[in-house]
C-alpha cells in the first residue's frame, strides 16, 4: 500500500514533509507488522511481514554472496536503512553488499555507497519490488539491482544506469530462472535450493546453502 502526499514535493517544504514521514515511519517500526519504506511517491506499507520463504530467501542469497566476495564486503541483510533525503527516499533492501567501512555510520547509509542491492519479492506487494524500486535504485545512485521473486522461481538483475526523460533508470536486464547461475555485480551464486511461496512449489532441487 502506498500513502501518497497532497501536491507535489518542492524545496524547503519537501525536505520538511519529508522528515515528517520519515519520522512517522520510524514511530511506526515497532508498532505495526510489516516494513515501511519512503519513495517519492510518499509511504509504502508492505503490510505482511516477512515469511519463512522471504527470510530464507535472503539470508541463503547472503551466505552465498559471501562465500565468493573478498573480506572487506559483506552482503548485509540487517538494519539501517538506505536514505537519500535530497530526494527524498528510504529503503530497506533485503540484502545490500556494502564495504564494511561503509555500513560504520551513525544513522542512515548513504545509497552511493551500496554496490548492489538485493530484493526478495514480496507476496503482498510485488509491485513495490518489480516496478518502484527499479525506478527508486537507480535514482538514488545504486548501480546493481537484483531481484528474487518466489512466488515464480524466476528473477532479474538490473545494471548500467543511463540518464532518461524520467530520469535515471537501469539500461539492462538480465533475467533468470531458479536453478540457473546469477551474476550479481562481480559476483556469479546458485540459485538452486531457493524456496518458494506456498502453492508456487517447493524448492527446486535440494535445499543448498
């Protein structure tokens, strides 16, 4: 679901609605199931929190990462959020491969500083993985955007940023099926073994790590 503001946001008086939602957001973590995120079409609410398959999903595509990164990057799937307040942006990748100098700040990490973020499809809003974040990673600097949607074992990488009328948006996309090799970034992982949403099927062929 997204809450969207009246009007549209500008200057001064768009960084102050702006810090208005971002601190209705954070009053709102811990009172509500689900996640709120800021885009700059106002608050989106994923409404369901994340299940088993959603969580699985992204700790496995963690610990594969890392298993091939170097030692200064991890694929980080904890807080804090990814915020760009000039454009008025806050997001919540499921996984981000980041240095860790980079992930030792105080508050919020700054988007340019992500090498690849990483989403696993929500069951409730799909949209909000497969429509705006591809429009909001590259808007705010994040040069690879990866997808995992297991509600149809199949997925996308989104890369090379060019400048549009619409503004900045990926130039490629390179889809793939759960079984298949991925590239993310430097990185190639298995997509074996990844679950899938009740009543999408199970696992493709094994469990994996």
């Amino acid at each position: 679901m997204t809450i969207a503001p009246d009007g549209t946001r500008q200057g001064a008086s768009a960084s102050r609605l702006y810090r208005v939602m971002r601190d209705f957001v954070q009053s709102m973590d811990d009172t509500l199931p689900g996640k709120f995120e800021i885009t700059a079409e106002g608050i989106v609410h994923d409404m369901m929190s994340p299940g088993g398959p959603h969580e699985l999903t992204a700790a496995r595509i963690s610990r594969r990462l890392e298993k091939v990164m170097p030692d200064e990057l991890l694929a980080h799937t904890g807080t804090p959020d990814v915020e760009d307040e000039l454009r008025g942006i806050m997001r919540h990748p499921d996984v981000m491969v980041i240095g860790w100098a980079d992930l030792d700040v105080e508050g919020s990490i700054d988007p340019r500083t992500v090498i690849a973020a990483i989403e696993v499809v929500s069951r409730s809003n799909p949209d909000n993985d497969w429509v705006a974040k591809t429009r909001d990673y590259p808007l705010i600097g994040i040069p690879v955007y990866a997808v995992f949607d297991p509600r149809t074992g199949t997925g996308a990488v989104f890369t090379d940023i060019h400048t549009t009328p619409a503004g900045p948006r990926y130039a490629t996309r390179k889809d793939f099926v759960y079984g298949e090799d991925v590239t993310i970034g430097d990185w190639t992982i298995p997509t074996r073994g990844l679950p899938r949403y009740d009543g999408a099927g199970g696992p493709q062929d094994g469990t994996g790590s």
